[in-house]
C-alpha cells in the first residue's frame, strides 16, 4: 500500500509542477521544463505497471488468454487483443507476456495522460482525480478494457469538437481489444443533449419500467455476451454499487451548489460541461436502475471516467469574488478525493480488485545456482 501512496504522491507532484511551469515559465524552457515533468510522470506509472507480476484479478487468466491466442485456439476476446497476443509472442521468439503486459501499460498510460491534457481545463487537477478515484491502478485489471477506455476518452475529445471521422476510427479500433467501448456511440451522443427538467423527469421514470422488465434486458445481455450464459457472473446477478451511486451524487451535488453560488440555472450548461453534468446524470441513472445487469462498471466508466473533468470546471462556475468559497469548496473536493482513495486502497486486496499485494518478477525468487560438473 506504501507503493501505491507513493506513486499518487510522486506522480500528483509531478503533473502539478509540469503544469506550473508550462504557465510561469516564458518561452521555450518552460516548454522544456513541462515536457520533462511529463515524461518523469510517464515514467513514474509506467514503470510499476510494467515490472508487475501477478498483480490483478484477472492477471493469471490473462496469461493463459494470451497463450490460446498465440496458438489460434478459442479464445473469448476481439481480434486485436489476439492478434497483439500472437505478434508479440512471434516476434519475442517465446510466450513474453511480461512485454506483452507491458506494451498494454504504456499504451493505456499513454493515451490516458493525453486524453486529460485534450480535455481537461487544469490538467493537474484532472490527473489527481484520475489518481484518486483510482482509474490508474485499476489499469491493474482488465487490461483490454482499460486500453478501450483510455481509446474512448481521447475519442471524446474529437466527438466533442464534432470530428466524427476520428471519433468513428478510434471507437472501432479500441473495439478490436474490448466491444463494450461500443456502447459510447449511443451513450455520447446521449450526453450532448440539452436535457429539461421535465425530460429528465420522464427519463427517471422509463428508468424505473426499465427495471422493472430487467428479465428481458438480461437475456438480451447473453445474446451480446454469449460468455454470460451459464457462467457465474450471470448467477450472482447485478448488485448496488454504492461507491459509484455516491460519487455520481457528489458530482452532481457540487454542481448545483455551484450553479446556485453563480445564478445559473442546469439549462445554462453549454458544450464540455453539460456534457460531463449529462455524463454524470445518465451514470446515476444505469447505477441505480440497471444495476441487475452482471459487470455494470463496464458501461458506467465510459461516463463516470469524465468526472474527473466534470469536477473542476464545475469549482470555475464560482465567481472570482467569492474565492474564499470557492477555496473551500476546492478544499472539501480534494478531502473526499483523498477519503476516497483510501476506501479504494483498503479494498484493493479483495479478490475482485486483487491489486494488493503488488508483485514483481524483479523480486521473485530465482533458482539456486547448480555449478556445472568437473
């Protein structure tokens, strides 16, 4: 758990001095000094990513998923993961999957910290609440479905500059390692609407008809995921999560005690942000009404991933005369954050997180040397 502090601690550092310098520094060294505090932020979470061993809920079936796409055998994943599998695994001369977990780190790290400098309007902010709700480290797990996520977020930048063609082309690549991504050509297109009081009123309750015929949606769930069929996930059924129930609120909460500090109203909301305070709604929403689907979390992220820019250009709607205030409601954001990110930490040795403890091949045990014979 002290690594992991660490890593937030050093890498929150890192992002917050890289900004500083790029807007106090004049001219190309503070150019200079930016892009060096990146790419030590780089460093920083690629390293303990890459150097893992075993560290994952799913990591040892990963391994043997990489293995049955190398051979061409079945395997229940898209046609990039396993082409990757196999090209890695021919041009490494051997089963690699050390470098093949590594390559998914540093692309999914990579896009990640560009899809915040694209969309975020105080990129250190962003990147403490990336670290904070925990999104790096659960880059830990799934690696197919993080490489899409981070996809789709730098996907989103272009969806939102109505840059279709690259929108279109980045959603259906990040589908070849994870279909789910799919899903963000209805849920965007969702967000981006001018929702009324009144509409979001009738959206709440198709939401609770939506539960109530949760039968039919599960086994249209089975035809989209044949994999569900019969399998545990399926048996143990959909559950609460309260922790994104409770950070969907607190976004929301925030944004309209904010709305009410500046005199505007929901409906004044225009482009980034009513589509983030939309985002944040329409994730509450599939929290709370679809929670019987199995693996929720797979839908919700592609929503509640943009929180983490929803929250500071929700704190710029205070008006500069109220900067005690708006201090204090900075202040409040980041305690949360902070109590936040501890919740997740003291979870993160439970079998469905499993991120702790972290293990390396660096430190693994190695076989006691035999001298040849004389």
């Amino acid at each position: 758990m002290g690594l992991y502090i660490g890593i937030a601690i050093v890498s929150c550092a890192l992002a917050f001095g890289s900004e500083k310098t790029k807007s106090t520094v004049s001219g190309s060294r503070g150019k200079a000094a930016s892009r060096l505090f990146m790419a030590l932020l780089y460093l920083v979470l690629f390293v303990p990513a890459a150097l893992r061993q075993a560290t994952g809920n799913d990591y040892l079936r990963y391994v043997s998923f990489f293995h049955l796409a190398s051979v061409d055998a079945y395997v229940p994943t898209e046609p990039g993961f396993n082409a990757l599998a196999k090209l890695v695994y021919h041009l490494a001369g051997y089963e690699n999957y050390l470098l093949l977990f590594a390559i998914y780190a540093g692309a999914t790290i990579a896009l990640f910290l560009l899809s915040i400098h694209l969309l975020s309007d105080s990129f250190a902010f962003s990147f403490f609440l990336f670290m904070a709700f925990g999104l790096y480290f659960q880059c830990y797990n799934t690696v197919r479905y993080y490489l899409a996520l981070s996809m789709a977020l730098v996907a989103l930048y272009f969806f939102l500059q109505r840059e279709y063609l690259p929108f279109l082309a980045l959603v259906l690549s990040a589908a070849l390692f994870h279909k789910s991504v799919l899903v963000v050509l209805v849920l965007y297109p969702l967000c981006r609407i001018p929702w009324k009081m009144g509409q979001r009123i009738v959206f709440t309750g198709l939401g609770a008809v939506f539960f109530a015929t949760r039968s039919f949606w599960l086994k249209l769930a089975v035809k989209l995921y044949p994999s569900y069929e019969g399998s545990a996930i399926l048996a143990a059924g959909g559950s609460i999560t309260w922790s994104g129930i409770l950070r969907c609120a607190a976004c929301l909460i925030l944004l309209f005690l904010c709305l009410r500090i500046s005199g505007h109203r929901a409906d004044d909301l225009a482009g980034p942000h009513r589509f983030y305070a939309n985002a944040a709604f329409l994730s509450l929403w599939i929290y709370v009404f679809a929670s019987f689907i199995p693996e929720l979390s797979r839908i919700c992220y592609y929503l509640t991933a943009t929180q983490i820019f929803l929250v500071p250009k929700t704190l710029e709607l205070v008006p500069k005369e109220e900067k005690n205030l708006k201090t204090g409601l900075t202040f409040l954001v980041i305690a949360a954050a902070v109590l936040y990110f501890a919740a997740f930490l003291l979870r993160a040795d439970d079998p469905t997180v499993r991120i702790l403890p972290y293990s390396s091949f660096l430190f693994s045990d190695l076989p006691a040397y035999t001298p040849p014979d004389q």
